[in-house]
C-alpha cells in the first residue's frame, strides 16, 4: 500500500487563510486574541511575584509545559512548578522535567527545544517578531490532517504569517494570537 501522499497550502493559500480569519475574527475574538499576550505576560508577572522567580523563568516555565496543554490547565500546572517545584498533574513528563529544570535555575533558553515552545517563550516576554506556530495555527492555514509539521513546515507556516502581519500592520504574535483565538475558539 503506497503511503497517503499529502498536498500542503501554497504560501498564497496559507496568506489569503490568514488573512480572512483576521477579518473574521468578531470584536469579542479580535479584542482577546490582540490582548492574549499582554494578558499572558501579566499571568506570568504575577507568579513570580508571588513565587520569588523572575519573569523569565516563569515564562519559561509556563513555555516549557505548554505542549499538548489548554492554556488554563498550563497555568494551573505553571502554578505548581512554581510553588513547589513540581507538577501534580497531566503534563508531558518531558515538558515537566523541562520546567523544573528552569525553576531550579537553568536558563530556558537553554532548556527549551523546538520552534513552537522556543517562539511561544519569546512570545510571552513581549517579542513581537515572535511566530508561534502550533497544531491551531497548521489548521488555519489549512495544512492537511496528518501531514509533517516539523522544521520547514513550521517556517513555511510561520513565514506567511510574518508576511500577513505586515499586510494588516500587526506585530506577528498580536496576530498569531487574534488568528489562534478566532480559530481556536473562547475556550481556550
């Protein structure tokens, strides 16, 4: 049996998806996706104030368990590496060996892998160039279900939303995130 062969987006295709999420976004996903970040940082803020950590960890933390987790579940999880200095709950055992290793004081960017979590951790600092590029964000420029998503595929991706964001006069991550809320849904 001959392997599924998969036909990924065009640039063009992947821009023009992008672009009428943006313009489909309503008020409500439109004003919550361009404050995700700012809101994220101050959640972010807020844990290491209460937690004696700088911001940086706490974003590398809240980074480093980020795969495979909705964002209130992160947050929660965040919130007990923080405190304690281990997770309670439903993370990937990688992500939480991760994420104690920058409590205990590594440097994220030393511990953080991947181009997803990397941009997502410059994202939370306020990096507007950063392109976080996630299973929500192949969906919405149509990637096919299954298809590779790794290296390339990531910067194929995250290239058209760096040239959306230039047509609409965004940073990247303000419209990462309207486009992320709009596609993802209020539940996140």
């Amino acid at each position: 049996m001959a392997a599924r062969k998969h036909v990924y987006p065009t640039h063009e295709e992947m821009l023009l998806a992008l672009l009428e999420h943006y313009e489909a976004a309503d008020s409500v996903n439109g004003g919550l996706g361009g404050d995700w970040y700012a809101e994220a940082r101050r959640q972010c803020r807020r844990m290491a104030r209460e937690h004696g950590l700088g911001l940086h960890a706490v974003a590398g933390i809240v980074a480093a368990l980020s795969p495979q987790l909705q964002w209130h579940v992160n947050l929660r999880v965040a919130e007990q590496v923080c405190a304690t200095g281990e997770a309670q709950e439903g993370c990937l055992r990688q992500s939480e060996d991760k994420a104690v290793r920058i409590r205990r004081g590594e440097r994220p960017t030393d511990v953080l892998g991947g181009p997803k979590v990397r941009a997502f951790y410059r994202a939370l600092l306020g990096d507007p160039d950063a392109a976080v590029i996630d299973t929500w964000m192949f969906q919405s420029v149509g990637w096919p279900e299954g298809g590779t998503r790794g290296g390339r595929h990531y910067e194929m991706v995250a290239d058209a939303l760096r040239d959306a964001a230039r047509l609409v006069n965004l940073p990247v991550s303000e419209l990462q995130a309207i486009v992320w809320t709009q596609v993802r849904g209020r539940e996140s």
